[in-house]
C-alpha cells in the first residue's frame, strides 16, 4: 500500500511513536506563527522556557487581531510582542502587514513543511501543502523552544475532488458542501486530504479558502497536494525556490473517501448561528440585507477582492446596505490600488478597512440590533460579531457583492456573466513591513506594560476533589462561548485576572462571580465541546476562577490539549443518561481521583446532592498527559515564570 500525502509529510517529522490511526505521535514542527490575540500570552511561556532563541527554522509573530487600540492596552501589547520578537529571533510582521493566514500563505508557506499556529484557522496554509496545524499557545511556545509537538494520529479523510467549478460557484460553496454534509464535528479527529482530477482547477488562493474553513468541521487540518498551481503561485511570489512537488501514492489507503463533483455544487450559505447551517442561497432569496462584510482568513485575496471589485464597478451599495471589505494583506491592497479596483470599491459606496481581522472576531462594525449580515468569513456563532441577535450568514465573496448591491440575499447567478479574473503573473512583493529579529538580541530589552500579567499556576492535582456543577451547557459550545472576544474583551488576552470575568458571559453572566464564590468547581458540557476558536483563554481563564474539571460527551481536539495544558481534567460521560441525571448546582465528590488517574481510565464521582448517586467517567488521557494534569499544568513544570 502506497502512501497518503499526510503520511508522506508526516514520517518525515515523526519524532516519537508510530503512524497508526489512534495512537499519540510527536512531530518535528519546523515553522510557527503567532498572532497578538494569543501571542501575548505563548510569548510569556516561551520565555519561562528559558531558550534564548527559538530553535524553529523560521518563526513570526503576527499583529492582525488587536487593532482597534481603543485604549493603551493594544499598542503596548504590540511593543511587548516586537521586542520579545527581535529578542528572541522571531520575525515580526506589524499591524497594517496583514492578517496571519493571508500572509503566511502568501510569503512564507512551504510544501511539505510543518507549521505551527496559535490560531485556529493555521490549517489554511495547507493550501500550499504544508502540514499546518493550530494550537494553544503553550504548545506554540513548546515548539519554538525546539519542542515536539504531541497529537493522537488522526484518520486520514481522501476528498476526492472531480470536474470543474461552474460559474458564479468558487471554493467557498466546496466548503460550505463540506459543512453541509459533515457538520462542525464531522471532522474531529481528521485530516482532509485533497486529491482527484478536480484538484488542478483550483488556484492556490481557492485551496486556501477550504483548508481554511476545515477548521470548521473541527479536523486536525487539510492539505492539498503541490503540484503545477502551486508552483504558478510560488513563482507569482518570488519564491519559486520554495516549491517541490508532492502527491499521494497512487494506491495510498485512506480511513475514509468523500467524493465531491464540483461542476455539480451550487452557491452555498451558512445560515445562523453555525457554519454547518448550510442551504442553498437560492432558498434565501427575498431576505433582506443590512450588512455585507467582505474580508477575513477565509477570502480577502487578490482574487476575492478583484470578483468583488468587478461586481460593483460602475454599480452603488444597495442604500440600506453597509458594505464593509478589509483586504487580506498590504500586498492585496496595495495591488487593487494600483490597479484600480480599490477605486472601484470606494465609488460603489463600500468602506474600507485595514488588513486585519476586524469584524471577524468583533473588532468594530458591529450590526445593528437584529440585523441581517452576510460575511465571507468561517464562524457565524450568536454573538460573535458583537451583536447578540444579529444574524449571521456565512458566504462567498460573490453572494456576498451581489446581495450588497440589491440589499437582498441574493445568488450571484441572477447578475449574468461572471467576471473572469486572472491571477497575477507576478504579486507586488514587499516585505519591509516583516522585520526580522536583531542581531545584537543581548541588547533588546523586553517592553512590559502595565496591561501584560503575570500567568497564573495551578497547584498540583489533590487526591480527591469536590466542587459544584458551577454550570451545565448543550452541544457545540464554543470557545467564543466560553471566553469570549470583541472589542470589549480582546485587549485583555495578557490579564487573565481581568478577562476571567468574561468567562461564560453570554451564557451565564454571573458565572465567573459564582465560581470564585463557591471556591470552583466543574462545568458540564455536551458533544464537541469547545469548538473553534485556538484561545488558550478558555482554558487559562477557567482555571484561574477555579474549574478543575470539565466533564462532556465529547471534546474539540485544541480546547481538550489546552485544558490539559492548564491542568484541568477534560472527562467524558460513559453513561450518556447521567449527563441528564445531574444537575447545576449539585455537589460531586471524587474521593480516589488521583489514584484512579494513574492506574484505570475511570474516574469515580459521587453525587452528595442526588442521594450519593455513583457515576464514572471515563478519560483518554496518554500517560504524558496524565502527568501533565497531576502536576497541575504543563506550566508548572517550567516554574520560572514571572
Ligand atoms: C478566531 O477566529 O476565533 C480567532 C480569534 O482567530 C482565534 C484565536 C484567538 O482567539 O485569539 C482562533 O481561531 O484560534
Ligand atoms: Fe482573524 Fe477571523 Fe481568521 Fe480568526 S477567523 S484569524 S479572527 S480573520
């Protein structure tokens, strides 16, 4: 049996174990990226690490997050950042530069290469054909300081790609099929592996669109093989150097096949409030429009925004319309001002953003109460956008322009024609907006402000452990759910005493005032619990307010490493009717937690408020994290932390 593109990559950097589906591996990670929402805090980690420089081949820290600078807490978050950058022999791309994933794909992805990311969405460089995989912060920071990093081998999903996208449809709606078909956790524990004839009829860009939103249905990460397109598009960059074709063996074995015919997809949207809410845009027609923002990881490059700009040239935003574009990348903007496109855009009544992540992740542009926004971004969960009861669809940058103009959701294929665009033979290349590390680093002193906190320890793991059911929560809470983001919350990712008040707000807004009330305690949850977002914070947070256990039906991969990272116990319902048995508020008791960690994969509860009612849960913990936990964080067993 031949070999699978992953595996190819991945045998290449196997550090410990074996390549067999289920069991725990450590790869040679050889790039990371950083960006300043979750930057601030792997920094730190890195730094109680004690490397004086990181040992990855290449490693940059990005500014795309926190721009608003609203308060002082940004800009000296961003000095913080530079400094420990230039210190430490990271390479630094400053605010305006772009957003990570547009950029990374753009000037530093490298087939075959392993990258990895404190952001979630990391995978996008797959696209390229990178292994490229998002994590907390801590095991960011593990990997610059020359770290493994650690992961249960995932099955290994082929998508077989055939014909060709039909007009008006782009990458987005495969995605969106995808998401349809397989729902935000039809991917835990998976990697998307891209093959077929169909594959050569996508550009770079388009790839990128859907490794980047296979974040979404929860996989490890996507990957698509490097073949001629990449070749087109590294050459486009100046990077021709780069590139090396790679492909799965002809007769390589796959845990799963997903065939997809691409001349038969049509336009796509994710309706309110996931992203696997997914319809046709022709059954929403009539619905009327408030806000259209174009723009974020998923789809702000040259191409996305030229369609876009070509849709509106010579037309005017819809009056009742607000049409928001924030480019992916300086290189992006740069190119559609001199070509004119940017021109285009602003005649047409759009407002134009900086390069950054910005409504995405509730950066500004807020809708109004009860509005209907159409975003080309990849979560639509409640709230997110700042507004609690917007309503949120997620959509390809065609729907996206063809509905601001008539200010209905409207399917792109109703405008005639659709407008070819060419990739450039050569991208406008600049890199003076990434600065690289010094050269003198004995002599950057590392800029602290008044915002940046100490990291919290845990104390190790007791023998027994009690504490309420600080609270219960349904399916497919996310981390947006759990530490939530927006212009209000995001300056404080470097406080965690400040953020933790946030902890569940939109759920439970008295929850972090109980939790420190009742001393701690533990929070129930469903399946997939603790999709999306990469943030540590959900962890870190948590366990500043005392949580010590987490007990679901099942987990989203980051959030479960993270909270072993902090050294809190991710446990799993064996029994699914206990999780009905079991109430907020009710006391539960684990008299042998410590013993029983070690030596069964059951852990004994006993329930004081319903009777001493017994219940086990199960965990599937490797012994390195069973160690990690007792020790009460991987942090602790790096004590010099400040
Ligand atoms: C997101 O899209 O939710 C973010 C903001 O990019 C996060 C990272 C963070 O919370 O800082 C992610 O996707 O990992
Ligand atoms: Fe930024 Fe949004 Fe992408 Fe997250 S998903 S990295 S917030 S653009």
């Amino acid at each position: 049996m031949g070999m699978s593109l992953t595996y190819r990559i991945l045998s290449g950097h196997l550090v410990a174990g074996n390549l067999k589906t289920g069991e725990e591996i450590a790869i040679k990670i050889d790039r990371t990226l950083t960006q300043d929402a979750t930057g601030t805090m792997a920094y730190l980690q890195f730094e109680a690490i004690g490397v004086p420089k990181v040992k990855t081949e290449l490693s940059v820290s990005y500014i795309d997050h926190n721009t608003l600078q609203t308060g002082f807490e940004n800009a000296d978050d961003h000095r913080f950042l530079q400094t420990v950058a230039s210190k430490y022999g990271i390479y630094y791309s400053k605010g305006g530069n772009g957003i990570c994933h547009q950029v990374n794909i753009e000037r530093f992805g490298v087939p075959g290469k392993t990258l990895l990311g404190s952001d979630s969405h990391t995978p996008t460089a797959g696209g390229v054909g990178m292994i490229a995989i998002g994590a907390g912060g801590l095991d960011v920071a593990v990997a610059m300081g020359g770290g493994a990093f650690y992961m249960n081998v995932p099955k290994i999903v082929l998508v077989r790609l055939t014909g060709k996208l039909s007009d008006w449809v782009s990458a987005k709606d495969v995605i969106l099929e995808l998401l349809r078909r397989l729902t935000v956790k039809g991917g835990v524990g998976k990697i998307f592996e891209y093959g077929g004839e169909g594959v050569k009829t996508l550009s770079v860009p388009e790839r990128g669109v859907i490794t980047n939103m296979g974040a979404e249905l929860g996989a490890t990460t996507s990957v698509f093989p490097s073949d001629e397109k990449t070749m087109e598009f590294l050459k486009a960059e100046g990077r021709i150097s780069d590139y090396t074709p790679l492909e799965a063996d002809a007769d390589a074995s796959y845990d799963e096949i997903i065939d997809i015919d691409l001349s038969s997809l049509e336009t796509l949207a994710a309706k309110p409030h996931m992203p696997d809410q997914v319809v046709k845009v022709s059954e929403l027609k009539g619905v009327k429009v408030d806000q259209v923002a174009i723009g974020s990881c998923t789809n702000s490059s040259y191409a996305d925004l030229m369609t876009v700009a070509a849709i509106m040239k010579g037309k005017k935003v819809h009056p009742d319309v607000s049409l928001v574009i924030s480019p992916g990348s300086r290189q992006v903007f740069e190119m559609i001002a001199k070509n004119g496109a940017l021109a285009d855009l602003i005649a047409s009544g759009a407002r134009i953003l900086e390069s950054t992540c910005g409504p995405c992740i509730g950066m500004g542009q807020a809708p109004r109460s009860g509005a209907v926004s159409l975003r080309t971004f990849n979560r639509n969960f409640e709230g997110r956008s700042g507004t609690k009861d917007a309503k949120i669809y997620l959509v390809s940058v065609q729907t996206a322009a063809a509905s601001a103009l008539t200010g209905y959701i409207t399917d792109p294929g109703t405008l005639g024609k659709s407008p070819e665009i060419k990739m450039p033979e050569k991208f406008d290349v600049d890199d003076s907006m990434v600065l690289p590390p010094s050269t003198n680093p004995e002599e950057i002193e590392v800029y602290r402000g008044p915002n940046i906190k100490p990291l919290p320890i845990k104390e190790k793991l007791p023998e027994a452990v009690v504490g309420k059911v600080l609270l219960k929560v349904g399916d497919n809470i996310t981390t947006d759910h759990i530490m939530p983001a927006g212009s209000r919350i995001l300056p404080l990712r470097s406080n965690i005493p400040a953020i933790s008040k946030y902890v569940f707000e939109s759920i439970d807004p008295l929850f972090s005032e109980r939790a420190l009330k009742e001393g701690g305690g533990l929070v129930l949850g469903g399946e997939n619990y603790g999709q999306g977002s990469s943030r540590e914070h959900a962890a870190l947070a948590p366990m500043y307010l005392g949580v010590k256990a987490v007990i679901a039906k099942s987990f989203a991969r980051i959030h479960f490493a993270n909270l072993v990272n902090f050294g809190i116990l991710p446990l799993i319902f064996e029994n699914m009717a206990d999780y009905d048995k079991i109430e907020q508020g009710d006391e539960l008791y684990a008299p042998y937690i410590l013993k029983e960690l070690s030596e069964c994969k059951r852990i004994t509860f006993i329930n004081k408020t319903k009777g001493n009612a017994e219940y086990k849960f199960k965990h599937n913990l490797t012994d390195r994290q069973i160690k990690i936990i007792k020790e009460g964080g991987l942090l602790n067993e790096t004590k010099s932390v400040r």
